[in-house]
C-alpha cells in the first residue's frame, strides 16, 4: 500500500509550511552565486529565481543535504544545478589542475538525463572550461564510455543502471572525490526498475555526501531513497500555487464524449484550429499514436510521435524540435506511467502488451517480443521541459492520478498558463465503436473519480469543457470516412515503416548530422506515413460544414491553449511565419526562383 510521505513527524529540519512564499528582494545576485553563473542564468532569461531556488538554493550552498517537492514546471533542475556548479568552481578554484568527478546526478529517463546536460552547460555557458559535464546516459561502446570517464568530468548525469556502469569502469579514482548526489524526479526511479542499481551505488559512492532529492510528489519511494542516502535533509515542501501568479497555472476541463467522438472531436479540434498553439496528445497505446496519426493525416494534419519504440536520437531530436516551434501537435504514450501505481486494484494496467491487439489479450509470446522491443529508459511525461505548450490533450485517460499531475505538467511550466483536457468515456457509451476501443477506458470514470479527488485535495478543481455538438456532428460523415482508412493492416504497416524510418534517420545518418549539424534541420518526424488509403477531398473542408459564427462557435467554453501563446513569444513568431505565407501567396514573392523559372526561346 502507498502512504503519502509525512515529513512534519520527521526528524528532519521541515524548512517548509503551506504559507512559505517567496520575498520579492530574493533575487540571483542577494543568493551569492558566482559571477560567471550569473551571467549564464541572465543569458537563459531569467529574472529572478522561483520559489523552489529561492528556497534550495542558500540551504545547498550552506551543504545541507535537501529534499524537495514542488511543481511540475517549478524550475527544480536549476535549483540543485546551481549549487552544484558554484561548489565545481570553489573546487577548480582551489586546486586548478585537478580533475574529479564531484557530481552524479541520477535521473530516470535518456531524455532526462540529455535536457539536464544541456540546461547544465548552458548554466555554466560562461565557466570556459572550468566545468565539465557529461551526459553517460547514452548507448556506447566501452571504448567511447572509458575515453569519455578518461579525463574525469566533473558532472556525470546518467540514469541509475548507466551511472552504475560508469561506477564500476572508473572504479575508485572516479568516484574517490564525488561530493554530491543528485536524485532528479526521485518519486520515479524506483519504480524504474532502478532499486538494485541504486543500492549498488550507495554502496560505491563515498560516505557523507550532500544529496539532493527532487521530486514533484513527495511518496513512499522519496522515503526509501532518502533513509539510502540522505543524512538529516532540510524537506521543503513547496505547495502547489505558491508560485504562481493570477494567471499562471493549468485550466483543467473534461469532454464526456464516446470513442468515435474523441476521433471526430480530434478533427474538429485540429482542422479549424481550435487550439491556439502547441499541443501534447497522450494516448494509452502505442498503435493508437499510429490510429490517431493516420486518421489526422486524412485531413492533412501533421503530428509527430514519441513512444518508446523509436530510437532515442529520434525522440530526443522531435522534442527539441517541438520547443523551437518546428511543431504543433505531438501525440505520445507515456508507457512507464501505464502500469498503474495506485492501490485500487482495478485500475486496469495499461499493459503493453496489450499494444496491437485492438481489446484482445495479449498471448505470452508477443507479451515477450513486445517488451524487448521498448526502451526501458524512456519518458515523456515526467521531467521533459516541453516549451509553450498551449494544451495537454488526454485522448486516453492515464491509469493513475498521480501520472495525470505528471501529464498536465507538461503545460503551464515556469510560471506559465495552460489548458488541459480529458476525454472521458462515460460507462454507458463504452462498448459504442468496439473496434477502436482500448479496454482500459472501460474504467474511465472511475479513474476520473479519483483524478479529481486528488485534484480537489490539492484545491484545483475540473470543469466540463462544453462543444457545441449540433455543430459538430456535421463533420461526423468526413470523420467515419477517415476513420474506416485506418485499418489494423494499416496501423501496422505505419508502424512498422516509422520505426525503420526513424532507425535509418538515427543510426545511419548519425555520423553525418555530427559532422554536418546543419542538416538535422532538414529532418522532419511529422511526415505524411500515407499507410492509409489518402482521400483528397478530405483534406478540405467545405464551406457548407463551416458554423456560420465562425469555428469559435463551436466551443462554448474559453478559448483552448489561448491563455498559455498570450505570454509566450512563439506566438509572435507564428503569427509573423503566417503572415509571410499569406503575402508569399499573394505575391508570389519568396517561391524558389528555379522552380518559378520559364525559360523563352529567342525566336
Ligand atoms: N528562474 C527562472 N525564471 C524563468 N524560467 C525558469 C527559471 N528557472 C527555470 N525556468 C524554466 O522553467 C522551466 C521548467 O523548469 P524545470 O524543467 O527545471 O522544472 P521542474 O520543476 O524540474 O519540472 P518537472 O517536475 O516537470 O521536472 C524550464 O523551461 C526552465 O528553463
């Protein structure tokens, strides 16, 4: 049974209360860091530190070992890395000439472990060669792993297993000098499977480190890692809101709709561009990405996939892309967040094996093929700073509620506003389009139940979101049309040629977007898979289908993901990018003088 972590009746000093808000004169410069991480945090934009640096930050500088639990989107990674990279440079300082290891941060995910390399290196932007951090989370030969430990990186951020590896190649001199240890997302790596790795570490690393335990919910798991590796931690327990002005924070609303109208609400959404902005599309298997993509791509809607089964240059390269804005729609799974992790047992277990089965049972030997297949390391809803991302769209409910916190915090991240919305199938219109349907949604409002209870406890609440249906059900013809295309063959089929895409794109070419950078612009993850059959009538829609109030009509409640563009400067740019379009149209102007060209013949 899982028991919410009590940290008032710990021995622990419990730095934090529910009214701890942040002063308005704590700013970067008043926290003495050192200059040159100064100039990389004004460099990143930042004006002043949120509450959970604010609170962390002087705590970890005075060699306190620190657990704490904020938000989602808080800016948890700066508020260890900061301290990390000031105890680097005192070190360097001191003794110029020495190499060591001082740091390991652990994180659960390959994705993880490559956003906090990058946010670590752009801290230290300014720090010449005085830090060096290295990402050992990736797949590499023993010989690239022994030439990247050779010189003793001062950070080394890995998953547990690889940080493991790592440890026992370097042996002694790489960790004889270690002084702190980071958990990133401690809630998580438990449940990773990491616990004999982690056990293993304790083991290796030297006594009386300062620990960090970072997490955005305070469980069980944080309780077992801190009795592991903690000595008498400051717990800050930020709440949730503390943070956040009027504006900010996530809008969470729920469509009751059947699943054929998930599909139809998909196109409606998607074609009149209802959604003001990014949009993250989670759903509870890996052939529904491959469903849902192809059904949008009947309608010329282009969208991208993550799931576990591309390789992992590919996922990383699609969520950079994402936050430069190169996309607008990713639809993901978050298959480590579908073994449910709550204590009713009929939280059904989005199993993975469950995956192409379209309802059926999975037989033990794909149950087997199917899991050798994913990449254990992988995850998209816990960690993974998407940018602006205007809405979070919950086409298939997460088993837990703890998974939906993590889902929905992929909007409305620094202080931001977002939108997130659920899609519910109530008990009486499941079974309605059985062929589509993926068993777990049977339990939906069940699960719904207990998301919002969790929500309320928290002082959020989840409102109806409200479609005008007459409207919509116009474009039910076009959607059943659309939908008939997608067929298992051709789900499968789309699968199975994405994967080798994106392999190819992956291994082969990785060579040469090392060496040619410039080029990885040019590769795109959101194509056309064209598995289904394509209807180009589709493609448009009629104008007698249109409301005759505009396609704002359609909605009546706020405008989805509005909130969230107003403050971003992506929005800006959209508009701009759309502007040029529309006057490149007009004028023909900016057309690829070649293929405009008409060459006369002198006569
Ligand atoms: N002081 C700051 N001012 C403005 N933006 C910030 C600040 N600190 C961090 N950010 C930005 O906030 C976003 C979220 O930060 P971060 O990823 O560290 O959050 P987190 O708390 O670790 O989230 P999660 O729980 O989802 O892992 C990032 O885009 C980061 O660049």
């Amino acid at each position: 049974m899982k028991r919410k972590f009590e940290a008032d009746n710990d021995a622990a000093v419990v730095a934090a209360a529910a009214n701890m808000t942040l002063d308005d004169e704590v700013t970067f410069q008043s926290l003495g860091l050192d200059a040159r991480l100064l100039q990389g945090i004004a460099k990143l934009g930042f004006a002043n530190p949120t509450l959970v640096q604010a609170k962390a930050i002087p705590l970890a500088l005075e060699g306190k070992d620190i657990l704490a639990r904020a938000k989602t989107g808080s800016g948890k990674t700066a508020a260890y890395l900061l301290p990390l990279l000031q105890s680097v440079l005192k070190a360097k300082e001191a003794s110029p000439n020495e190499n060591a290891t001082r740091a390991f941060i652990l994180v659960p995910t390959k994705e993880l472990a490559e956003q906090v390399q990058k946010m670590c290196e752009k801290l230290a932007a300014f720090c010449g060669k005085a830090v060096r951090v290295v990402n050992g989370a990736q797949n590499v030969s023993e010989q690239v792993q022994r030439s990247m430990l050779s010189e003793n990186p001062d950070i080394i951020v890995a998953t547990p297993a690889k940080a493991l590896l790592h440890i026992t190649l370097g042996g002694q001199a790489l960790v004889e000098k270690v002084v702190h240890l980071v958990i990133d997302e401690a809630d998580l790596v438990l449940s990773y499977g990491y616990e004999d790795d982690l056990q293993a570490i304790a083991k290796a690393l030297p006594k009386g480190l300062q620990t960090f335990l970072m997490s955005a919910t305070l469980t069980q798991e944080v309780e077992t890692l801190k009795k592991l590796f903690c000595r008498n931690p400051v717990i800050l327990r930020l709440q949730e809101g503390e943070d956040e002005d009027e504006s900010g924070g996530v809008s969470q609303y729920v469509v009751k709709c059947a699943e054929d109208e998930k599909f139809l609400l998909m196109y409606v959404i998607f074609k009149l561009k209802l959604i003001k902005g990014k949009c993250i599309v989670f759903v509870g298997e890996i052939d529904r990405c491959y469903r849902l993509k192809l059904f949008l791509e009947q309608f010329g809607i282009r969208s991208c996939i993550l799931n576990s089964e591309l390789p992992v240059n590919s996922r990383l390269h699609i969520v950079e892309e994402f936050n430069k804005g190169v996309y607008d729609i990713i639809i993901a799974t978050d298959e480590h967040e579908v073994v449910g992790d709550e204590e009713d047992e009929d939280i059904p277990k989005r199993a993975l094996a469950m995956d192409n089965n379209d309802g059926g049972e999975p037989s033990k030997k794909n149950k087997k093929k199917k899991k050798a297949r994913l990449d254990k390391e992988y995850g998209v809803s816990r960690g993974i700073d998407f940018q602006n991302v205007a809405c979070v769209l919950n086409f298939d409910l997460p088993a837990t509620s703890k998974s939906y916190t993590h889902r929905i915090g992929r909007t409305a991240r620094a202080g931001k506003s977002g939108m997130a919305m659920s899609f519910v199938i109530p008990e009486a219109l499941h079974g309605k389009h059985k062929p589509t349907c993926i068993p777990s949604t049977k339990n939906d409002e069940k699960v719904m139940a207990r998301i919002t209870a969790h929500q309320t406890k928290k002082g959020k609440v989840i409102k109806p979101y409200v479609f005008d249906m007459e409207q919509v059900e116009s474009f039910r013809y076009r959607m059943e049309d659309a939908l008939r295309s997608v067929t298992r063959t051709a789900i499968r089929e789309a699968r199975t040629r994405e994967i080798r895409q994106e392999i190819l794109a992956s291994e082969k070419l990785k060579r040469h977007f090392e060496e040619n950078p410039e080029d990885l612009k040019h590769l795109r993850h959101d194509g056309e898979l064209r598995a289904a059959k394509i209807q180009p009538h589709l493609r448009h829609v009629p104008e007698y289908l249109m409301p005759k109030d505009g396609s704002a009509a359609i909605t009546k409640g706020p405008e989805i993901g509005g909130a969230a563009l107003r403050k971003s400067g992506e929005n800006r740019i959209r508009k701009a990018r759309e502007r040029n379009k529309r006057v490149r149209k007009q004028t023909g102007k900016g057309r690829d003088p070649l293929k405009m060209f008409k060459g006369k013949t002198k006569k």
